[in-house]
C-alpha cells in the first residue's frame, strides 16, 4: 500500500468511527465530498500541512499520524539540498526521526512501556553509543543473529540490539586494515541493510539515511553482493518517496553490473530486478514491471536458492508473490487471483517473508472488495508473525475493514489486538 492509500485508510477509518459523512469533513476542511472520496481512497494525495487540518478535525492522536506514511514530507536524504544549515539540518532529521521511530516502535511492541525500551535508531544513526571493536567473526555472528531476529519478525527485540551493533560494527571496521578491512565494510553494509529495513517496516525516513550509509560501506569492500543489497535498500526508500523511475534505473544499473553466471551475485541481480519490477509497477510503467518481472523468473530457474543472503530468496515462489505485489500496484487485481491460488507460501523459508506474501494476498482482496478474504488473509498474516501485523500499513488495511460497509465477525477484536483499534 502506497503513502497516499494508507493516509486515505487512516482518514476514512477516523471519520466513519465519528459517524461523518463526507461532505461534512469536505466542509470543514476545504474539499468537496467526491475530493474526500479521492483523498480516502488513495486516488488524491494531499500536502503535510492538509493532512494536519484533517487530523485535527477527525481528532487523529499524534502518534498515530506519525505511525503512518506522511505525503509531502521532505525526506531526509534530500534535506541538505535546501538553504539550511548543517546544524539546522540535524536537529529537523533528528526531531523527524524521533517521532516516526518512536511511534513504529511503539506499533511493535504496543501500548505497554515495560515490553521493551523506545527504539531511538536515530541516536544510531547520527550519535553513535561508544563501542569497542571486536574480532571479525563474532561481529559476523551477532549481525547473523539479529538478521534472524528481522526474519523470525521478532522486530522490538531486533530494535534493541540495532544501535549497539552498528556502533560495533563501525568501531571494528575503523580498527582494521588491508583484506580484513574489506570484510569488516561489507559487515557494516550488511548491518546498515538490516538498520534499513527494519526502519522500511515502520515506514520512517531514517531508512534513507541507513540505505545511504550501507551502500558507501559496500562500495569501499568492493564486494559485488554487498553493493547490491545495499543498492536495493537505497531503491526501496527511492520509491517509497515517489520516485519510481529513479529507483528503476538504479536497481537495472545495478543488475545489469552483476555477473548472472554466478549463484550469489545472480541471486542478487534475480532480487534487483524484482524490486524493479515492483518500483516500475508504483509507477504505472506496465511494460517495464512484466517485463522485468519475466526475466526474474528466468533467473530463478539458472540458480539455486542461495542461504545467507540479505535480500529475499531468488526462487519461483518468491517470484509469484511479486508478481501479485506488481499487479496490485498496477491496479489489475483481479489478474493476480489465479497467481495467489497457485502461491504456496509455506515453501518460503522466513516468518517475515511469509507474512509478507500473506499481506499481498490480503491487499489484492481488499483491493477487490472482498472484506471477508481480507480479513482471512490479514488472520493468516498474525498467524505467521504477530508483530507483522501491528506494522503502519497493516494498521490501516484494519482500520478500513473495522469501519467498512461489510459487518465481519472479530474484526473488532482482531483491530484492538493488533493496534489498530485504539481505546
């Protein structure tokens, strides 16, 4: 779900539970009843300052503003183009991150401040803690451990381990030297790549700045795989900001300099091209997404699944959840039904994965109108991964069933659980 569809789910759900029609949110606020309808459904975005009209009237809570993908906010990775300075750039990236990691952490790991600490990654990012470097291999084990955190989508856990093992991993890559150098790049790029991700799940800008750091650290190892996963992550914030095109081209350019003949560097450029296929799809480019959709799927059948890597499995399983994720973004839905009844997600390896293809399945149906198969996918999607589901984005998808036309029995239940009902 793009920012302007889970602004328009965020919106709609807030005024349907105060029992507002359109027209009176469109008189108050400036817009006319069919602009309402258009904003609510994704099919109108709407600048930073409108949205706080809306969110006053509709008596939104701040945190749940913040929690959600914000249109019209300047990303953090283009904040230094304007004429503030440095220091001023600073304290607006820090300010902004404080309160959209905060607010996804807290989705996470819910309304409970004893379940775990406020995951501040921005201190991370831009004040690193004090750390000691430690030897090569202990820091590869502590980023594989919490890479099976990310997986196992054990993400308030994963919160708490991120700012120590970045500091970790840059004190160790400062302390080297020669070959053992390279290494200890590519670990700090991996580290960024996982810091990147996870601040994706929570729809924060702060992954700008990790996928920005993790691909510098990947080009100084001069190792091709690390430079491709950190190059996606890059591309993924790219065109969570509406730049669909750019992210295509840096995702082609990317692939097209990794050796395909071989299993680990074609398993990345196999993953390169369905997050291009995917960002062109954001774009409404038709030809471009089948198109590199179809030449992943070729890929996957020259390469077996290679373990360990950070992107997603370059597998036909995989493969056919894009392909449900590149026609729902389309906007043809209805030809990803036969592509969901053939998907068998239980072949994919990780929690975060599977819960992944469930959310696909679970927007296609929304998509369609069909209230009860999303709420039976959205279940399936809790099944695999409880913390999957508090995510922004699946909030809202619960948030339009819970006030949507169609009564369906435990959707209240399941939106109280899962965050998005709040008491």
């Amino acid at each position: 779900m793009g920012a302007d569809a889970e602004i328009g789910a965020l919106l709609r759900g807030a005024r349907c539970a105060l029992r507002l029609t359109q027209t009176e949110v469109g008189n108050a606020c400036g817009y006319s009843a069919s602009a309402v309808s258009r904003i609510e459904s994704g099919r109108m975005g709407i600048d930073y300052p409108t949205l706080l009209k809306f969110a006053a009237f509709l008596r939104i809570p701040p945190e749940q503003l913040r929690a959600s993908a914000v249109p019209g906010m300047t990303n953090v990775a283009t904040v230094a183009g304007g004429c503030r300075s440095v220091e001023e750039d600073e304290v607006r990236r820090r300010n902004l991150l404080t309160g959209v990691v905060a607010a996804g952490a807290t989705a996470f790991v819910g309304a409970d401040p004893a379940a775990a600490a406020p995951v501040d990654l921005d201190v991370a990012l831009f004040r690193l803690p004090q750390a000691e470097p430690v030897p090569l291999p202990r820091l590869v084990a502590q980023i594989a451990s919490a890479r099976r955190d990310y997986c196992a989508t054990e993400y308030a856990r994963l919160g708490q381990v991120l700012p120590n093992l970045i500091a970790t991993a840059t004190a160790t890559r400062d302390a080297s030297s020669g070959r053992a150098r390279e290494e200890a790049d590519m670990a700090l790029a991996r580290t960024y790549v996982l810091a990147a991700e996870f601040a994706t799940k929570q729809h924060s800008d702060a992954a700008w700045v990790a996928a920005d750091r993790a691909l510098a650290a990947a080009r100084s190892s001069g190792i091709p795989v690390a430079v491709g996963e950190a190059s996606r992550q890059l591309a993924i914030a790219m065109r969570r900001s509406g730049r669909s095109t750019a992210a295509v081209h840096l995702l082609t350019k990317e692939a097209s300099d990794l050796d395909a003949s071989r299993d680990h560097t074609g398993a990345v450029r196999t993953t390169l091209l369905l997050t291009g296929a995917y960002s062109a799809a954001t774009g409404r480019d038709r030809s471009t997404a089948l198109s590199l959709l179809e030449e992943a799927e070729q890929e996957t059948g020259k390469h077996p699944a290679v373990p360990g890597l950070f992107t997603v499995e370059a597998t036909r399983t995989q493969v056919d959840a894009y392909r449900i994720s590149v026609l729902n973004a389309l906007g043809t839905p209805d030809e990803a039904v036969d592509v969901a009844a053939r998907l068998n997600v239980d072949q994919m390896s990780t929690a975060e994965r599977r819960a992944r293809a469930w959310t696909d399945v679970a927007r296609m149906w929304n998509a369609l109108g069909d209230s009860e198969q999303t709420f039976a996918t959205l279940q399936r999607v809790e099944q695999e991964a409880p913390q999957e589901v508090r995510r922004p984005a699946l909030r809202a998808l619960t948030t339009g069933l819970l006030y949507g036309p169609t009564r369906i029995e435990g959707i209240r239940e399941f939106a109280a659980r899962t965050g998005a009902l709040v008491a």
